[in-house]
C-alpha cells in the first residue's frame, strides 16, 4: 500500500488527532473510576457527619426528658399550676333530677 504525497498531507495531521481521542478513550474508565471513588468518599463523610448530628439530638431529647425539664446551670423552672377540670357528665334530656322512694 503505497501513499502518494498529496494524501500524506492529509493523513499526517489526522494520526495526531486520532492518537489523542485515542488516548483519551484509554483513560477515560481510570478517570471515571477515580471521580467516583471521591464521590464515594464525599458521601460517606456526608453520611457520618449526618448520623452523629441525628445522635446527638437524639441524645438531647432524651437529657431534656430525663431532667424533669431542668435548664442548664442546674435551676429548675418552678412547675406550671395545672387546671384540674372536673368531668361533667352530660345531663340526660328526658330523665329528672329527683327520685321518687315513695312504696
């Protein structure tokens, strides 16, 4: 196969061009791999960051229930009077108010 000069003027800049898509096409799955992996890492520290943060306001739900409702600095809030309502039975509409005992 034997090339005239006019054609290796064409086909010379071309080898260069297809080298580098080459290249590039050679690299890409190690790239990818890489971008991944700092995604990975990226997320786990997200996650972990995440959980202690869930943790620890579990834990303070949990302090604040077990306190009695203290405040921090070891004083009480003085307890809430708590309105004592006394049941009310509903008044029957037909029946009266009095016993007759009478035999």
């Amino acid at each position: 196969m034997s090339l005239k000069p006019v054609e290796l003027q064409i086909a010379l800049p071309r080898t260069t061009e297809a080298g580098k898509i080459q290249n590039g096409l050679q690299h890409r799955p190690a790239l990818d791999q890489q971008q991944l992996a700092g995604q990975n890492v990226k997320q786990t520290e997200q996650l972990a960051q995440r959980s202690s943060e869930v943790d620890e306001s579990a834990e303070s739900a949990l302090r604040d229930r077990e306190g009695g409702g203290q405040q921090p600095g070891g004083h009480s809030a003085p307890p809430k009077p708590q309105k004592t309502e006394t049941a009310h039975d509903a008044e029957h509409p037909y029946k009266g108010h009095r016993i007759d005992l009478s035999l």
